[in-house]
C-alpha cells in the first residue's frame, strides 16, 4: 500500500521538490513566528533569575513617578512595618531610596536608578553589600570592571564615582519591569551627599515572599490594600506577560496572507494530483481494487508530501526565526531614546514548538486531502478512465455563497444586498451578468466610502476584490477576440487554455492578485501617511520643534541656564519658558494647556498661519473647547502630592483645528507666574547644525531634551520599520504562487504532448511552443496584476476619504516608481520560473509524442 505513493514521489522527484517548496511556506512560517514567542519567554524567564533576586514585590506611594519620587508616608512606616511582619506570606522586607539617575559614558548618557542601601539591604539580599555597586548587565554593556570610575550627572554637575564591586541578582535590579538599563547601589549617605536624592524617609519597599509565583499578585494586591501603596509583582508579571506569547502571534497574523496562499497552492496541487492519477487509479479500480483503497492510496501519497513538507519548511522555520527575530532587535535601535541603550533578545526554541508548528501548519492541508480523496474514491471507473474533466459539484458552490449571505445578515443588511448581487453569476454563467453584476456592487459600495468603522472598510475591501475579479473575467472573452483578430498563436492558445481549465488556473491566480494587492496597498498607505508627516515635522508643536524638560528633582532649586546662557541661546532662533499644566473649565472638562513667557510669539505658528504677540493671561485655544473671549480656568499642576490648585481668567484671542498639530493641545497662554507641580521647560526653534550639541548640554544638566523632528521621525522610521518586516512576510506567499504555477505549467506539458506534437508536426517552430507556455503564464499573472491594481484603486480611494475627513489637508500620494517595480518583479520571477517546463514543451520530438502503440 505504502510503495506505490513512495514510487510515484521519488519517480516525479522534480515536482515534488517543487511542492516541498510551495508547501513547506505554512509550516515554516508558524514555527518562525513561534519561535519569537520561545525566544521572549526565554528572555524573561532569564531576567527572572538575574535581576531580582529575592524581590518579588516592589512596593512604593501610588504618587511615586519615575521623574518624581514620592516618599512613604512617616506616619505609616511603623504601620507598614506592623502589617510587614505580622503577615506569613512575606519572608522579608527592606526599605531603600531609590531615584532615576544619570550615568555618562563618552559622549552619550543611559538613564539608570541610583538606590541607597544600608545594613538591612545586606541581611535582605544575604550578600555582604560595600561602596558603589554597578548592577552586572550595565557593567557588561558598559564595559566597566571593578575599580572603574562612572560620571555621575547630579544636580550639582557631574560627580566621578568609583566602582568598588558589580552586582548581581538583587543587585542586578533592572526596574519594576526588568527593562531599564540598569542600577547603581551606594550608601544611603553618599546618595544625600550627592544630592541624588533629597528626602530623609525612604520611598520603596522590597518584598521577598518565597512562595509559589502565581500567587504572587494576590499578594501585592492585598498589600496595596492594607497599605494604600502601587505594588507590582515583578517576576509574575514578567513570567506572564501578554508579551511572551504576543509578538510571535503578532508575526504570525502578519503571515496570514502567505499562509492563505500557501494552503490555497495545497489544495491546487492537490487536485492537479488526482487528475495525475485518475488512469492509474482507474486501472485499479478496473481490476477489482475498492474505492476505499484507491482513496487511501491518494490520501498516502498526498500525506507523504505533506510530512515531508512540514519537516523542511520546520527547518528553514528555525532559520527564518533567527531572522524575524534580528529584525526585531533592530526595532530598539531605531525607535529608542538616547539615553536607553537597546537590549538584544538571544534566540531561543523549543523542540515543543517545533512539533506544535508541524501540527498546526498540517492540520488544513491534512483536512483538504481528506475531501480530495474522499470525493476522489466516489468517482466510477468508466469517469476515472475517460478525460472528462473532475470538477467540484455545483451545491459546494451554492451553500458556500448562501454561508457568506448568512453570515452578513446580522451585520448590515446593505453589505448583504451586495453579497446577494456578487452571488448571482455563481448560478448564472454568463459574462455579462458577471460584468453588471460586478460593477452594480462596486458602485454600490462607493456610496458608502469613508465611513463606519474597522468592519466596513474590511467588508468594503472585500466587494472591491471580488467585483474587480468580475468585471476583469468578464471581459476575457473580448481578449481572446481581440488576439484572433491579432492572430498570434500563442496569445490564442494561451487564453484557449486558461478559459478551458478555470478552476486549476483560478487559484493560482487568486494567489497573486490577493499578495498583490497586499504589497500595493502597503506601497501606497504608508507612503502617503509618512510624506504628509514629513511636512509636519519641522512645525513640531505650535511651530517650537526642541523642547527642554526640566527635571522635577530640581524644582526645589533655582536654575536659569537655559534662557542666561548666550551661547546657548545662540543655537535657537528663540528660546521661551514653557509650564505643562492640567486645566479645567467649569469643572467639567479636563484639559492640557501650555502656560509660557511672552516671548512665546515670536515663532508661534498653526500649520501655516503666524500668531500675532499676546497679552499676558492672553492666548490661542482648542476651537473644540474654546471660542473667543474670557474663561475662568481652574489650573492644576500635573506632578503627584506638590500640585498647585488655583483659578485664573484667561482670553482666548484665537482659535485653531486640532488637527493641524501633530501632537494635539488644548490651548497655549501667556503666564508669568511659577506653578508648583507643573512640569516646567523650554520650548525653542533650534538651528538644525546645533541640535545634537544641545541634547548634550541639556543631559549634562539632568535634564530631558526633546528634539521633536528627531523623536517624531524615530516613531514613524520605527513604523515603516514593521510594515517592511509585515511585506516581506507577504512576499513568502509568492513563492507558493511561482511554485504553483511551474507544477501547473509541467502538468501542461505533460497533458499537451499530443497537441504539441501535432502542431510540431504541421511546422509551427519550436519557439511558438516556448512563447505559448510563457504567454499563458504571464497571461493568468497579467489578470491577476490588473485585478489588483483595480482593487487597490477603489480600497485607496475609501481609506483617503476616511483620512482626509479627519485630517483635511492630506493628499494622498501614490508611489508610481514603488508600483512600477513592483510589478516588474513579479513579471521577472514569473519569467524565471516559467522558463523551465516552457523549455520542456519546445524540446518535445513530434515523432514520438504523436506516436501511437498497437
């Protein structure tokens, strides 16, 4: 039983390698894409073991912020300190300050913690704790051994530290959540010598429970409680992070087109097999054999391909999640800030996912297979033996169309009259009711273009794809008359055959036209949102594009560097004092406004438009929230525990559209007075040569500089960073489709050595049998091509008028170079790999394809 599906692999070894190839696509992509999630778990499961040590619970104010720290209540220190060991499930505590710092190495700078210790962190963490220790993962990085010297950036300039030991574990903490880019330990007394923090009480607390892991948050929830404090459960929530298993699946929905066109080139094979071997078959069944048997004998023989599929495609699937998974690392390097240096995930796979990747990527072909051969055993031998052609009954057809009917009745009842139009020429075969039925859904969807939400673009994308399909199978008949009047014999063979054979040369084209149309719409989209951004870079917010955010920790201390400095000035075209504060009208409505100095105006700009100078207590408002004249304004401060609390009027003297900011406000002011609580700064237009000087000069005074055009540009490389990983994921359901179309086009040759023969024999040159097979290949590519390019046409136009209903002045903008290449490569690899079974076809000998044996 087993021998005759063997044989026929090994005797067809070419076509097999080249259904290995479009096969193995699914199972190599879910187990790459898995494999990320291993990866991460990994990653996590590593920093578990060296960064926390015996924290398992990090417990602070619920006003504590990473700028801000809030130190714990005195009052309920002997509380906590009560509560902490009356309780069984802790095991042990300890108290420390801890404080966002600065370390600057060459001429860059990481943000790390500074945390002050005393003896009890030594009995806490069972380590013998002396002098500055620098946690091991930053040493690393850094490359800092012991007896080094750090610089220290304080608020009193930069202190050089030296280094008396590198810890690990506890010592090794990397922040609540693992991924800081580290911590530097010092006595409690030489973190207030420094004034690297500035309180007396301490303002976190470590736990250590030692118990099961997943009982962790239950405990942190019921401290915070009891304690009125934000506790976090660091090693659950790593151990557990939606994280661990996101980005794989994340990749793997990026797949999902490749996947469709890989399962799509399965069930195509599948039935170019059957026909295969009908006449084998057929002989069988002649000679007695069940139709059980000869079922299970195709089912064999497809399965074999199927394993064997999985297995390479589990192989080049551990290579291509070393790939996606370097692309992944490279995304920190793009997107992050300057002071957080990126963190390299180490690549790492289970033999589990290699088998759960195998499984789940067989489970549809395997499901296929089944009905192939099930409906496969049914036919009679006299059908086996003759060249009827095998199609799929009718009914399959209808109650498939009836479920995508059904299916959209409880959704919208517009959609569904659409549907019921598309589905008409499925029981209907006539090219005009095709073409009317296709145009009368696409201008029917038009009506709608630009509205509802996520479900109606998706459903209009839909009705576009297949009333495109319609309107370009409509008019081949009119192409085949056309090339007759031409009377080029390949063009007329070419078209002859793909009308002939629908359904097999159908999901070939179907492949391309839907991974084709993916690729144009990413071209474009993302091409057009990204060249609109661009004109807005340099207007930054309200036309300030460098802003200069103060360290709260220096609230408490008078410094005007900034505005005092001429040299520095001297790298703006103005420099303004800036308050972010919270604001309330009426006590009703929640706002974020900018107070500034008067000197504010002088490049104030909304979109194209100059600000005139304002008054004091005078400015320009969100026309959302404000109109022209005067408000009673509650203004708060933004910074926990210290926030002022005051009303003030103030004039609106202009409005503007939202969305003309590319960070949106509610208003911007002119005020004279300090707000506590308010995160102060600057704002300024720098001169484009001096940016990076003043990033430094501002890190140097532990300070954040924001140089808008730089941090918006990080964002949106880091986007177009992904939508290029998400297209390359497409490209892989090419290969499915190239493959697809070389089988189909050796079956072809295979089928047509009669004819080929004859017409050989009747003095037609070898080279019209090339250009016939090349033509017929590039004709099914051209439909497809041209179905997406229609599709892609009516899909931009719908997403346009959605943007540009939100954001007026946009302009889409197509990439014709983008699209003209595009579409150049797929002709080109179709060429390439159409080029071996044409080349077949020419060489077949007349005398021997049209001989017939007695």
């Amino acid at each position: 039983m087993v021998k005759i599906p063997v044989r026929n692999i090994i005797k067809n070894w070419k076509t097999s390698l080249l259904v290995i190839l479009g096969s193995m696509i699914a199972t190599m992509l879910v187990v790459g894409a898995l494999s990320l999630n291993d990866s991460v778990d990994n990653w996590f499961a590593q920093k578990i073991k060296n960064n926390f040590g015996n924290i398992d619970i990090v417990a602070k104010d619920k006003s504590d912020t990473f700028f801000f720290p809030r130190t714990l209540d005195v009052n309920k220190i002997s509380q906590m300190l009560s509560y902490l060991k009356s309780t069984n499930k802790i095991k042990d505590y300890v108290f420390v300050e801890l404080v966002s710092t600065r370390i600057k190495y060459g001429n860059n700078f990481a943000d790390v913690f500074a945390i002050g210790y005393d003896e009890s962190f030594s009995k806490f963490s069972k380590k013998n704790v002396s002098g500055v220790i620098l946690s091991k993962d930053l040493a690393n990085t850094l490359n800092i051994k012991q007896g080094d010297y750090v610089n220290l950036v304080t608020v009193n300039g930069i202190k050089s530290v030296k280094i008396d030991g590198i810890g690990s574990e506890e010592l090794n903490f990397r922040g609540e959540t693992g991924m800081t880019n580290g911590s530097i330990f010092m006595p409690k007394d030489l973190l207030l010598k420094l004034k690297i923090y500035t309180y007396k009480e301490p303002n976190t607390v470590f736990i250590s429970l030692g118990n099961d892991i997943k009982k962790h948050p239950e405990i942190a929830e019921s401290i915070s409680k009891e304690l009125n404090l934000r506790t976090t459960p660091t090693k659950y929530n790593l151990k557990y992070s939606p994280l661990n298993k996101v980005i794989g699946y994340l990749f793997l929905g990026f797949s999902g087109f490749a996947l469709l066109s890989s399962f799509l080139f399965i069930s195509n094979f599948f039935g170019v097999l059957a026909e295969e071997r009908r006449k084998m078959f057929g002989t069988l069944r002649a000679l007695g054999a069940s139709k059980y048997k000869t079922g299970l004998l195709l089912f064999l023989e497809g399965f074999f391909y199927i394993l064997f599929s999985s297995l390479v495609g589990a192989l080049f699937g551990i290579g291509l999640g070393k790939y996606l998974l370097g692309l992944v690392n490279k995304a920190p390097e793009i997107i992050s800030s300057n002071t957080v240096i990126p963190e390299k995930i180490p690549f790492y796979i289970t033999l589990k996912t290699i088998i759960l990747g195998i499984i789940v990527s067989i489970i549809v072909p395997i499901f296929i297979l089944l009905i192939r051969s099930i409906s496969f055993a049914k036919l009679s031998p006299v059908i086996l033996l003759s060249d009827a052609e095998i199609l799929p009954k009718k009914r399959f057809f209808y109650f498939a169309m009836f479920g995508i009917l059904i299916i959209s009745i409880p959704f919208n009842l517009f959609y569904t009259l659409i549907f019921t139009i598309l589905i008409i020429p499925i029981f209907f075969r006539k090219n005009y009711i095709q073409a009317i039925s296709g145009t009368l859904a696409i201008l029917l969807a038009l009506t709608k273009i630009g509205t509802g939400i996520n479900w109606d673009y998706l459903t209009r994308s839909i009705i576009f794809l297949l009333g495109s399909i319609y309107l370009v199978f409509s008019i081949l008949p009119f192409i085949k008359y056309l090339l007759r009047k031409i009377y080029n014999i390949p063009s007329i063979l070419s078209i002859s055959y793909i009308e002939k054979q629908k359904l097999r040369n159908y999901v070939i084209f179907f492949v391309y036209t839907l991974i084709t149309l993916i690729i144009l719409l990413t071209a474009t989209i993302p091409t057009s949102v990204f060249d609109y951004i661009n004109q807005k870079f340099d207007t930054g917010i309200f036309g300030y594009n460098f802003l200069i955010i103060e360290n709260p920790l220096k609230s408490f201390f008078k410094f005007s560097y900034y505005t005092e400095d001429e040299k520095f000035k001297s790298m703006f075209e103005n420099i303004s004092k800036i308050q972010l504060v919270n604001a309330k009208i009426d006590n009703k409505k929640d706002l974020v406004i900018i107070l500034a100095s008067d000197d504010i105006y002088k490049n104030l700009k909304i979109g194209d438009k100059n600000i005139s100078k304002m008054e004091l207590k005078e400015g320009i408002g969100n026309e959302k929230v404000f109109k022209e004249g005067t408000y009673n304004i509650k203004i708060m401060g933004i910074l926990p525990g210290i926030s002022a609390k005051f009303t003030e009027k103030f004039t609106v003297t202009n409005t503007y559209d939202p969305k003309e900011l590319l960070v949106p406000l509610d208003g911007l002011f002119v005020y004279d007075k300090k707000i506590s609580g308010a995160l102060s700064g600057y704002a300024g237009v720098i001169k484009k040569e001096y940016a990076d000087k003043a990033k430094q000069i501002v890190y140097e005074k532990f300070d954040s500089p924001l140089y808008i055009t730089e941090e918006l540009d990080k964002i949106f490389s880091g986007i177009r960073y992904f939508v290029n990983i998400a297209i390359q994921l497409f490209y892989f359901g090419f290969i499915s489709g190239f493959s697809g179309l070389t089988i189909l086009s050796l079956k072809n040759v295979y089928e047509r050595r009669i004819i080929i023969g004859a017409l050989k024999a009747i003095g037609v040159h070898k080279k019209i049998i090339f250009k016939f097979f090349l033509t017929e290949a590039f004709l099914i590519v051209s439909i497809a091509i041209l179905t997406a390019l229609f599709t892609n046409m009516f899909i931009i136009n719908d997403i346009s008028k959605m943007i540009i209903s939100e954001i007026p002045d946009f302009k889409m903008t197509i990439p014709w170079l983008k699209i003209i290449l595009i579409i150049s490569g797929v002709y080109l690899i179709t060429g390439i790999f159409t080029i071996y079974p044409a080349n077949l076809a020419q060489k077949i000998k007349a005398s021997e394809a049209i001989r017939v044996f007695d």
